[in-house]
C-alpha cells in the first residue's frame, strides 16, 4: 500500500507534537521574554504561514505550542504593545527590540552534494567557523562584549543566531533601543561596507593585517591609517593583489542583513525544532561550539532510537545523521531521517 501525502503529514505532526511535549516539559523551549509584547508566527509547508499572534501569558503560549506543534516556530525580535496589529512597526507600537545576527551558509565549492539545499560537514563547518569569526574578531575585541553577553543558537538549518545579550543592564538598556538606522550601521560596521581606506581604523586594520605576509608593506601599514596613499605608491600588480585580500577579509560572514535591520523580524524559537530539517534550534555554549556537530547533537535523541522501512523514490544526495551514512538505496531509516525527507520534499514511501 501506497503511503498518502496525508498519512505522512499526519506521521510527521505525531514526532513534532511527541517532541513539543517534551519541550515544555522538560523546560527547554524558549518562552519570548515579556510574552505579552511579543509576536509570534508558525508554520507548517511554507515557513510562515501565520503571524501576528500574541498570548498573554507563558501557559497561553505554552499550551498554544502543545495545541499545535508547527514545524517552524517564530518569535518577535521587537517587543511591541499591539504585537497582534497587521502592519508595520507603527502599528505595532514597537518600544524595544532584541540585537541578533543571523549566520546563513550557502554551499560551497567543496561541498558534497548537488542539491543546494542540502547539508554537509563542510557547509556545517564554515557555518561555525563564521560563528567564531563573529565573535573573537567583532564582537569581543571591537566592542568589549564576553562570552557571556553573547547567546549562541544554531538555527537548524545551515547557520547560526548569535544574540547580544549583555548582563549589564544598561548596556542592554541602550543596545534594544537602537533605532532601525543605528542597526543598520552596526551590521554595516562588521561587513566592512563602510570601510574607508583613507582612514582605517584600529579594528579593520587588525583584521586586515594578519592577512598580509608582505613584512616591508606590513610595517608602513601598520604605522599609517591613511592606506590610499600607501597603495598608490605601489606598482599595479601589487597594489591589485592588496586590494583583493582586503575584499576577502571583508566578505568572510553571510550575515542576512534583515535580522538586524527590520524592525518586524521574526527569528526561529530556541528550543523549537526546523521543518526543513527536523533539527533542533539549539542553544550551543561558547566553550562546546567547536566540538558541536549539527548532524549528531543537532537531532534530537528519540528520533534516532525508531525506524521505519521506507523506499526512497528518487535518487538523492547521501545524508550523514551521526555515524549512520543514508543514500536513496537505504531501506530502514530512523525518524530523524524520515523529518529530513520530508522537510526537503523527497520523494519516499513509508512501507509497513
Ligand atoms: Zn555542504
């Protein structure tokens, strides 16, 4: 017998509901703080299909989770008086908004799939290793956060949200008061989009300089900030090279601009899981990042511990979920596997 598109939706809203009841059970699902002025959106096919939700307690929105475990799972960055209000951040009367970047990895040249939506050990890898990039060249050194004024999430999907979440209360104050303008400005900061070469400044030229060996231009560069006059003395070549490590170092993080800037944003749930993937969108410690694999510790446990016979109908690119390699010739699958399909529109029959 043939498995309906509605026998296997039904199937994946049962592992979603299973694991939403141990969510807020267990406590690990995200409550937005101020729950009263946050907007929340959900969906199931598309990632959005709703928003403009608000609960007006932590047990309305828990027992909304419950009710409806979605596949995707959003809350508000901005706090606002009428979160439910259709429209802009004026109708909203947004007062305050949380700072967050959002780290989105595309695929790579040495990746090992076709699909370009799909995930690998190296799109995983440069996601983190932009994570620490982020933070040990910006965010600690340019502006004397530490590690723990800083929330890290993977976001279940081939990235990571990083929060800045200072413990001193006025500086937190300050930072979820910025103005859309002032935030643009923040995130055009770390992309290097306002980098003027007449005037470096101390934090791009640390950047910039541990990029270049050349130990003659290294020390005129290191005295000035006035680069334009120093490149233009040197011959054409050179000076192209120069300019083209420069870009580089700039263009190290795919960062979505729009996490910061909007004003209306909605960012995945901690705690909730990603359709696409059925991952998990896990807090992950500073210290515990580098040895974090997205495809062990980023699935959650029971869904690895029941199997399913399946036929994959279409030829897909191999999956690695912790040791276990899955390629379209698999025949018995655990349901971690069985979310991941789904999410991404594969084509597979549940057998019985
Ligand atoms: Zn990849």
């Amino acid at each position: 017998m043939e498995t309906s598109h509605e026998d296997k939706l039904d199937l994946i809203k049962k592992y979603y509901r299973e694991f939403f009841r141990d969510a807020v059970k267990n406590r690990w699902l995200e409550v937005p703080e101020d729950i009263k002025h946050r907007e929340i959106g959900y969906g199931y096919l598309k990632k959005v299909d709703n928003r403009n939700l608000s609960f007006n307690s932590q047990g309305e929105y828990l027992n909304w989770v419950l009710d409806r475990s979605p596949f995707h799972l959003y809350k508000s960055l901005a706090y606002m008086r009428y979160p439910s209000s259709v429209g802009g951040a004026q109708k909203k009367g947004l007062f305050r908004r949380e700072i967050a970047f959002d780290i989105d990895v595309h695929k790579l040249k040495r990746c090992t799939h076709r699909d370009q939506g799909w995930l690998c050990r190296h799109c995983l890898e440069e996601g983190k290793k932009q994570v620490f990039i982020l933070i040990d060249e910006f965010l600690i050194p340019d502006f004397g956060l530490s590690k723990r004024d800083l929330k890290i999430v993977f976001s279940g999907n081939r990235g990571y949200h990083i929060y800045i979440k200072p413990r001193d209360e006025d500086i937190r104050d300050t930072i979820e008061h910025w103005s859309r303008e002032e935030r643009r400005y923040f995130i055009e900061y770390i992309l290097g989009k306002n980098l003027s070469l007449s005037s470096v400044g101390s934090g791009w030229k640390r950047r910039i300089l541990k990029a270049i060996k050349n130990r003659r231009l290294l020390a005129q560069l290191e005295r000035s900030s006035n680069w334009r006059r120093i490149l233009e003395r040197l011959r054409e070549k050179e000076r192209k090279r120069i300019v083209s490590i420069i870009e580089k170092v700039k263009n190290r993080l795919e960062l979505d601009e729009k996490v910061m800037e909007d004003d209306i944003r909605l960012l995945r749930v901690i705690g909730s899981l990603h359709g696409y993937t059925g991952f998990m969108v896990k807090e992950i410690k500073y210290n515990s990042l580098e040895h974090f694999d997205p495809l062990r510790d980023g699935i959650y446990p029971k869904f690895n511990r029941e199997y399913y016979n399946v036929k994959i109908k279409e030829r897909i690119d191999p999956l690695r979920i912790g040791d276990n390699l899955y390629t379209y010739r698999s025949k018995e699958v655990p349901v971690s596997v069985i979310l991941y399909l789904f999410g991404h529109g594969v084509d597979f029959e549940i057998l019985d």
